[in-house]
C-alpha cells in the first residue's frame, strides 16, 4: 500500500496597495499551490508579480483565484453576473495573472473560484458553466480546484477540464459534504490543534466530523489552509510537519 498523498494549498496575495492581509513568503515556504488573488476581491499588479516570483523561485505552482468583482466585500457577498459577462471576468483575471506567472518563468496551472463564487457554483450550474466557460476563454483545459461533487466539477469535467478535489481542515462541514455559511456560528474552526487533526483525517483517512457530529466521507486531493487568519503561516507548517510525520507525502497534485 502506497503512502497518502496531499497537495497544500492556500489563497495568496489578498492584499491592496498599502494594505497586507496575508503573510505570503512565509506561506510560500509551506504550500505546494498558490491561489492567487487576481485583482477582483483583493491583490493588485505588484502584489500579483511578487508572489508569482516567490512562488516560481520555490517550486509552488501558481493558480488563479477568481471571484466576482467586489472589492469592498472581499469576494464574499452574492451577486448575480450574467453567465457572458462573468466568463469574460474569469478570462480577464487568469490573463491578468498569467502575465506576471510567465515573466517570472512560470504558468497559471490551475483556477480556483473564491469566497461566494466558489459556494454559488457547487450547486448552481449556469454560473459554475460561466466559469469553466471563461477558463477556455482564456487558457484552454486547466485543471479546476474545488468541493466534491459540485456544479463546477461536473461543468469542467462535461468540457473535458481536470476536476481536482479539494477540502477545508478550518471550516465546518454539512452532514452533505458541503461548507456551512461562514455567517452561521461555528462555520470557522480557530482551534489549532482541532485543524491539525482534522488536516490529518481528511490527508489519511479522507473523511471529517460534520457541524453536527456525524462523519463525512470526503474525496479530497488538496487540502485549503487559509492564509487570511491569525498565525496562518505557523498553522500551516505545523500541519505540514504532522502530515509528514504522518507518513503523508506532501506535493503538489498531479
């Protein structure tokens, strides 16, 4: 039997000119996939090719991180876009980003909706089509991060683009697999040592305990860890190193 394997990954560059949320070089040094910020819910050109140039000299392959134009929200409130003008959205932001991925030698190899992008395209399908739409658009059949058995995982799959799996070690799960609302209580796990575990059930076991107790099987091929919370990057090596001491081989996935 074969080690477990795990891809690591969090959202990059969710800065704006003077203003930093998250600790980028340090993550850097942890994660296996960048999910950067394109400029729509946060990062701006120079954050963009800073961490793209960080990521290239590491060996951590860049995604784009999508969303839908909102800045002062953070990408985390509905909207409703129009299934065209949201494809050319998607395409913008994966072109904006690739710019600064080839200048710095490397590529956008993979998109990853965000914040109420990412919830409104595990069951709705025309924007989850928008979506995949405005991944050909501009760059052809990437792979698409995001929650099994979503819309958008179906849509990618339908258009012959790499569904890669992926699930959250800080967020609490439905007894159906999906995210609880971060406006419900308890939809965010704080507790260091409750990620750790839970990072290492979902690496070995590919499972985790629902909000309400009940255990839920998940297909998972990259684990997230938020980059936007307190200590994100001391939280991250800690379960990097778990994983490892594990037995679970950490790299990016295939």
């Amino acid at each position: 039997m074969t080690d477990p394997v795990i891809d690591l990954n969090a959202d990059l560059g969710e800065g704006f000119g003077r203003w930093q949320l998250t600790d980028d070089d340090s993550l850097l040094s942890v994660v296996t996939s960048a999910n950067v910020a394109c400029g729509f819910h946060a990062g701006d050109p120079s954050t963009m090719r800073r961490v793209c140039e960080t990521a290239a000299e590491r060996g951590v392959r860049i995604g784009a991180q999508v969303s839908y134009r909102d800045l002062a929200g953070f990408g985390r409130r509905a909207m409703d876009v129009p299934p065209d003008e949201l494809a050319d959205e998607i395409a913008y932001q994966i072109g904006a980003l690739e710019v600064f991925a080839r200048a710095a030698g490397s590529r956008v190899a993979y998109v990853k909706p965000h914040g109420a992008l990412y919830n409104r395209a595990v069951h709705d399908t025309e924007q989850a089509g928008a979506i995949v739409a405005g991944i050909r658009r501009a760059a052809g059949p990437l792979p698409v991060l995001g929650l099994p058995g979503s819309q958008l995982h179906a849509a990618a799959q339908a258009a012959g683009l790499p569904a890669v799996t992926e699930a959250f070690a800080d967020r609490a799960y439905t007894a159906a697999g999906t995210l609880v609302p971060r406006r419900e209580p308890g939809a965010v796990v704080h507790d260091p040592d409750a990620v750790v575990k839970r990072s290492l059930g979902l690496a070995r076991d590919h499972a985790v305990t629902s909000l309400d107790g009940e255990r839920v099987e998940v297909d998972v091929q990259s684990l997230c860890l938020h980059g936007d919370t307190p200590g994100a990057a001391a939280l991250a090596r800690r379960v990097r190193d778990e994983l490892t001491a594990a037995g679970v081989r950490v790299a990016a996935f295939a």
